[in-house]
C-alpha cells in the first residue's frame, strides 16, 4: 500500500522502506528545538538520562523568545539556564537577545530548517515547518531532553487527511483566513492524532508566508503535523533563504506522496470562497466570517506571533494603517517575527507608519501571544488578535476575551475601534 | 482511590496551568495553581489519590509539559478522560502521569464521587454508585516505557545499552 508524504519521510527517517499507519517507530531527528520555557525542563531530564554531549551540537537550536529580553527576574534565570546549557555543550543555533526572533518564523527564515526534514520542538507550534515539506511536530521537554541525547525520537505513524485545495484567494483573504475557516469546519479535534495534508492545484496559488501560517495552526486542529508539497514556490524559498550554519549541511529533499496513498478522508476546499474569518471566544473553532464579527469592540489589538509576524503580515497592516490612526479606545501592538522583519518593516517605511498611527513597534517576542508581557489583558478586556489561541486566560486575566483574525482584519479593527472589514475601509 | 473532579469537554493547557506561572519548572510550585483559572478550588481541595475525570480533547494547546507535571504534584492519581491531545497524551506517558480513555466511564462518574482504578486491568470503578468501567488498554509500545519507568529511564537505558 503506498505512503503519505509524512510516511514516506518518517520510513526515510527510521532506516525502512515501508510503514503503515499505527506503527511505533524510532525515527532519527535533523533538528531538535526548545525555548526559553521548555528547555531548563529538558535540561534537567537530560541529566536524568546519565546524557552527557548532545547527539550532535549542530542540531540542537535553542532560542529564547517566550519571556525574552526578559520580563523579570525568574525568566531571567530560565534565559540563563539555556544559555549556560549552550556554553557547556558547545551549541552553535543559539540565538541571543538582539539576534533572536519567535523561533518558527525565525528557523525557516535562517535556512535552519528544509524540506524532507524530521523535527522536534518542545513547543507544539513547531508544526509550522511542514510548510516547508518537512514532517516536524511538537513535543515535550522529555522528548526534547531524549531528542538532544540520542538523535531520536518515538512516533506512532500518523494516519491522514487530504486537504484538496483549488481556486485562488480573494482580495485581503490570506493563509489565517484558510486555516480558521478549515478548524471551524473540522473542528478542534477534527484531525486529532493526524497528518493534515495539503494538496491541489490552488497551493501553488499560496505565497510561503500562507502556508506557514496555515501549517502553523495545524495543532489547533489536533493534528500531529501539517505538511505541503514542495514546489517551485518552496525551492524558491529556500534558495533566498540559505543556512546561516555551515556546520548543519543542510540537504533539500523533496518527497512525494505515493499515487495509491491511502488517507482517511479527503476534503476539497475552494480558495475563492473563503472570506476574512475570525474565530470567537474561546475556542479557534468558533469562526465566523467577518461580516458577523463587525460592531465587536475591542480594547486592544496585536499583531504578530509565530502565526503572522512574517514580513507579508507586517505589509497587510502597514498598508491599511498607511495615512489612518488607531481608533482613541484602542492600543495597537506589533511585533514583527524576527530582527530581519523588523529591519524590513524600517526599511519599508512600515515602522514609521505603525508608529504615526498610533501604535506601539516592538522587538521580537512571543509576550502577548500567551499573556506573558508587553500587553497583558486585564479582567474585562477584549483582544482582537493574530495569534493562534484563544483559550480562557491565554493573553491574561481568565476574564478577558481573545478574538483571532488575519494582519488585514487587525489593522483594519484598529483603526475602527470595532471588529472591521478591511475592504470597506 | 479517591474522589472525582469532574471537567468539560477541550480542557487546554492554559487551563491546567496558565503561562504567566511559567517561570519555574518546579513541580511544586506548579501545583499550588493547578487548574486555577479553570477551577479556583482545586488546588484547596486536591488530595492525593483523587483523580480528574473529563470529556473530549483533554490538554489541548500548548506542549508545556508543566501541564501534566503540574497535574501529578498536585496529588492527582490519574486522568481519565473521552479522548486526550497528542501532545498531553505523550508527555503523560514520557512523565509517568496514567491517563485512561474511556467515554462510558466519563459519563458514568459525577464530581465528587468515590473511584478507585486498576492500572494492571484498566477497570474503574465508581466506588459510589458500585458501577464498573473497562478502559481501554495501552498499546504494548506504551507499556513497555511505563514498565521502565517512563522515557528518562528508557532513554539512559538505551544510552548505556549505546556505550555513550
Ligand atoms: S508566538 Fe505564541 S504560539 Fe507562537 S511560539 Fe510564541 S507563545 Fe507560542
């Protein structure tokens, strides 16, 4: 029987020709991936394990990005735990405050991360490479500690589902849009255990920026992964974005799922009719399309995060922000991904008009995406935002309310003070 | 055993343990707010031995081990629960927390209800309404990390089995 994509790297990747879905294999690991939060844990359960090098310093990518530059003193000490680990194991992907980014837009950007790759992080966003075709998934800090001393990690082989894409976008509707509307529709756990597999002849209407994003938001719907084919789009990418370490040798292989592959289910999903959605409190499968959002009025707006905080988002909100100012109730805050976007965003002039508008441009940082600094929501408030979770408390106080929605709908709730459409600005 | 602390359904992480006590990854320290933002009396009513019952989709959203770490200092015994997140599902196993799937034993355990379980055969049973529930067994993959004390021990074993 023949294999999906992610099968078909997993047997590469566990020395054997064929696996089924079910199977438990020990596959082995390109990058292994921890951050400022996950990886004092990890620490400690690698010297639980008698480990005394990592499998390979090349391959172990630490980025502090969570609660840094640091919030206070105890995030201080977690910083300074990953960054002693680095020195004592000579770990050459650590990335230092003033040179970091929020590790998911950061590792592909930095060439870190290619396709046919196999991928641990201990953070369950790490999904995001599969944009990439590469079949990475997140784990904990137990399997991260197990990562760094073997080189290895278990899986159980996933089954999948088809996402059969056609049809092109709509003017402003981008990757969150498509992957909100897929999560409202299988719901929160509609692929839990499983591949998403994208395929169909609208990915090749889909910049990267859009398929991060949606591989990104894979685990909101439970999936182990979300992957894509490569195309000339990905191989484009990575040409433009060459590893920045030479000790990693890093080797571009593209898989293909098998002609006879046997998924679960196949859902065909027509781009063009997809609209601007945003999700409601307080689960990501609450979306609606925007229009039945208008009027909501929020106290605050973010945008950035692993999910949108590439340099496509930042041009979708500079260009509806260009010339207006933030609605008088509203603080606006925007964090691009990485240092490069930021310098992007200074080299565009995007900045400037984030900043004129009203609106407050930070370094990059995780910080509001899990309530943890630079815009936490008190008890009451409302967040309209380009994150990925809006569970009770995720931004902060247990009483506030988290909407999720695309760069164009922020901007555009910005400005109004109330959830807006972007094209009727 | 002990008494049940009955939840919904999509129980998240930021639930078991919200990211603003993120800042220590002390078991301990991580249980005095177990549960807090989902169930204010939790943590003052815990007792070892109790265990937590719930519906579909438990642990989902972030892969914080703190998570079950937090659930397991806290006293809990055992989760049981319709279906679990795969990200919890295996950092309860890597971390020795028992999780049990068993939709029939969720419907038949109301809060506050006497349960006692038996990891060897899977059986729960509702000590206070004398019902009993078959859960589903672990995959032998599974049980065979439990049996070495979860993955730190299975992976030192493997490292000195590795002459590393
Ligand atoms: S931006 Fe948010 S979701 Fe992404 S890695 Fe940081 S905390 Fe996690």
């Amino acid at each position: 029987m023949g294999m999906t994509m992610t099968q078909k790297i997993l047997a590469a990747h566990a020395g054997r020709a064929n696996v089924e879905a079910g199977d438990y294999i020990e596959a082995d690991l390109d990058v292994v991936l921890g951050n400022d939060i996950t990886t004092p844990s990890a620490i400690r359960e690698y010297r639980g394990m008698g480990a005394s090098r990592v499998y390979d310093p090349h391959k172990v990518v630490l980025i502090p990005d969570h609660f840094a530059p640091n919030k206070d003193i105890q995030a201080a000490a977690q910083c300074a735990e990953v960054r002693g680990f680095v020195k004592e194991q000579g770990i050459s992907n650590y990335y230092e405050v003033g040179r970091m980014g929020i590790e998911h837009v950061l590792l592909p950007e930095q060439g870190l991360v290619t396709a046919g790759d196999v991928i641990i992080g201990a953070d369950s966003h790490t999904c995001t490479y599969g944009a990439l075709g590469a079949f990475s998934t997140g784990v904990g800090s137990t399997d991260m500690a197990a990562g760094m001393a073997r080189g290895k990690a278990w899986f159980r082989v996933p089954p999948a589902i088809r996402f059969e894409l056609t049809g092109k976008p709509g003017p402003m509707v981008g990757g969150k849009d498509i992957i909100l509307s897929i999560i409202g529709k299988i719901g929160v756990e509609g692929a839990q255990y499983k591949s998403m597999e994208f395929t169909g002849p609208g990915i090749a209407n889909l910049s990267m920026d859009d398929r991060f994003t949606i591989a990104n938001m894979a685990i909101e719907a439970g999936a182990k992964n979300g992957i894509f084919p490569v195309d000339d789009v990905t191989k484009a990418y990575v040409e433009a974005h060459p590893c920045v370490n030479p000790d990693m040798k890093k080797e571009f292989r593209a898989f293909e799922a098998d002609p006879d592959a046997c998924y679960e289910q196949t859902i065909e999903i027509d781009l063009s009719e997809i609209d601007l959605t945003v999700a409601f409190p307080h689960l990501p499968e609450n979306t609606h399309p925007v229009g039945e959002a208008k009027g909501i009025a929020v106290d605050q707006v973010v945008i950035g995060s692993c999910t949108n905080g590439r340099i496509e988002d930042m041009e979708a909100a500079a260009k509806i922000l260009k010339g207006r100012r933030v609605a008088p109730s509203v603080r606006l805050i925007v964090i691009p991904g990485t240092q490069q976007v930021y310098l992007e965003c200074i080299k565009q002039g995007w900045a400037q008009i984030f900043v004129e508008a009203g609106g407050v441009f930070s370094t990059p940082t995780c910080g509001p995406c899990l309530g943890g600094h630079t815009g936490v929501l008190g008890d009451g408030e409302v967040a309209l935002s380009t994150t990925n979770r809006n569970f009770v408390g995720r931004m902060g106080h247990p009483g506030s309310k988290i909407y999720l929605a695309g760069p164009a709908v922020a901007a555009a709730t910005a400005v109004v003070g109330t959830i807006a459409d972007p094209r009727e600005l | 055993m002990g008494k049940a602390f009955v939840y919904g359904d999509h129980v998240d992480t930021d639930g078991i343990i919200p990211a603003r006590h993120l800042l220590t990854s002390d078991p301990d320290r991580l249980a005095e707010h177990c549960m807090e933002d989902l169930d204010a009396e939790f943590v003052g009513r815990v007792e070892a031995g109790d265990v937590i019952v719930a519906g579909r989709n438990f642990g989902c959203g972030s892969s914080r081990e703190h998570a079950p770490v937090a659930i397991k200092a806290s006293g809990i015994r055992c989760v049981i629960a319709t279906s679990f997140a795969r990200i919890f599902y295996r950092n309860s196993f890597n971390i020795g927390l028992p999780i049990l799937e068993c939709p029939e034993a969720v419907a038949g355990i109301s809060s506050g209800d006497a349960v006692h379980v038996d990891f060897q055969t899977g059986v729960i049973e509702n000590e206070t309404t004398g019902k009993t529930f078959q859960a589903r067994p672990f995959p032998p993959f599974l049980l065979q990390m439990v049996d070495s004390g979860g993955l730190t021990n299975y992976v030192k074993q493997a490292l000195e089995q590795e002459g590393k």
